[in-house]
C-alpha cells in the first residue's frame, strides 16, 4: 500500500521530505506507548552504550535513509514500477550475510531468488519507454538504492532483535529515525507541516497506521522467526498487490509482462514457504 499512497499524496502540493515527516510523526505516539508498556512488563533493557548507538543508527538507516530515498523514487516512477525495482533487496541482504556473517546460500534460496529476479525483469522491461514515468532511469536508481540501504538494515537487525525483543527493537529503531527525520525537515522547511490540504494529512495517517506501525513489527517478528534473509525473499510478494493496487487507484496500466513476471515472484516465494514449513 505504500507506494500508492504516497503517489496519491503526491496529487496535491507536498514535498518528500515533508510527507515522510508526517507519516513519522504520526506513528510515534503508537511505538512511544507500545514501549512504555513493554518496559512495565518485562525486564529492563540491558545494553552497552555501543549497542545502543547501533540500534539507533539501524532505525535511521531502515526507516529514515532508506525511507526517504524511496520517497524520492516515487516522484519519478510509477506505484507498480517502484514496488518490483525495490524487490532487489533480497539479493543485497544474501550478499551483506555472506561478506559480514559468513552465510551460506542455500540451493533453495539461489534458485528463490532467480525465478524471483527474473519476474521482476520480465515486469521491468516494459517500462522502460513508457510514458508514465518521468524519468525511470533516476526513479529506478534512488529506489534500488533505497533497497541497498534498507538491506543493510536487516541484515544488521538479525543480531540486535536477539538482543533486545522484536517489539523492543522496532520500537527504540522508529523513534531514533523519527528524530533524524523531523531533523531533516526542519533544516529544509522549518517544520512548515501546517499548510498541507486536509487529503494529505488523511494520508499521511493511514500510512503511519497501515504501513508504518503494523509492518514494523510484522517484519522486525518475521526477521526473528526465519531470519533476515528468509524475510526478504518471503516479502517479494509485495509487488503483486501493490499492481493491483496501483491500477485500481491511480489508474496505471498493467501488462501481460507484469502478470508473468509476478507469477515468477510468488513460485520463488513459494518454495521459501514450502521449504520453512517442511
């Protein structure tokens, strides 16, 4: 839902910086609680300064850096488009658990991750000259960085969700990115967030709500339960419903590429789903 959101967001007169602020902003209160309720439940926290100083650049990195990028990403391109070139990151979490972890990559996991790629190419091509991009080069490259970053993200969250709890951990990540992204805003605009149509706000909530709160700490459980790499493969099924998405609510076109190359997409998924519940 993300990527369609922030495109019909970006219908009236919001920059990326701003929008992304609001949407932080908005999700706050529900980690600040969550956190506060956790740390009346369980046990203090234990952690060395340096731990907590790699918490908090995992959240800036995940939920700030990577965040934004996407953001910018989606000016140029379109909801669909974004959704499968962002699906890329699989590749870089196997690559960043094999260079730092030691990791080896399962036969499953090499053949997941070409029936995977090769859909999202099959659905790329065509979009390349179409006409409802802007400028797909550009788009493409700052949501496919955004995925390299948000890979580093998860690879580094493996060992700190042991540490701390997934609830714990997403909750002190999204504050640390919150900070960093009101931060940002108020270098650029000053916090000037008042002005927005009433349509931009309505938004920005649903997305703290829908595709903030509940995400995190679905993926921070799913990272806990099958590891990060499991996590990103699995999660390749996002681009199939941001499609569908995308053309019931903004109208883009979806071709017969798209439907073969998310076919690809959910046979990769389903042999880490099959092989995880053998």
């Amino acid at each position: 839902m993300k990527g369609v959101l922030i495109k019909l967001a970006y219908q009236y007169p919001v920059d990326s910086i701003s929008l992304l602020t609001l949407r932080m902003v908005f999700a706050l209160p529900f980690y600040v609680g969550i956190a506060l309720n956790l740390n009346r439940k369980l046990p203090p926290v234990s952690l060395s300064m340096r731990n907590w100083v790699i918490l908090a650049l995992l959240g800036i990195t995940g939920y700030y850096i990577a965040s934004f990028l996407n953001f910018v990403g989606l000016v140029y391109v379109t909801a669909s488009l974004e959704r499968i070139l962002l699906f890329v990151y699989p590749t870089f979490v196997l690559l960043l658990g094999v260079l730092f972890y030691r990791r080896k990559v399962s036969r499953l996991q090499l053949l997941a991750l070409l029936l995977t790629y090769s859909g999202i190419a099959v659905a790329f091509a065509p979009n390349i000259h179409s006409g409802q991009q802007n400028n797909v080069f550009l788009g493409a490259f700052w949501v496919v960085l955004s995925g390299l970053v948000y890979a580093v993200y998860l690879v580094g969250s493996d060992s700190m969700i042991a540490k701390v709890g997934s609830k714990r951990y997403t909750c002190y990540a999204m504050m640390a990115a919150t900070a960093v992204t009101v931060l940002h805003c108020a270098v650029v605009n000053g916090l000037a967030l008042f002005h927005f149509p009433a349509q931009v706000y309505l938004l920005a909530l649903i997305m703290a709500v829908f595709v903030t709160v509940i995400p995190t700490f679905m993926i921070a459980e799913g990272i806990r339960r099958v590891g990060s790499g499991n996590t990103s493969i699995i999660a390749s099924i996002g681009p199939i419903f941001t499609i569908v998405l995308a053309t019931t609510f903004l109208h883009e076109t979806i071709s017969v590429s798209q439907f073969v190359g998310t076919l690809f997409v959910l046979l990769g998924v389903f042999l880490i789903g099959w092989k995880g519940k053998k």
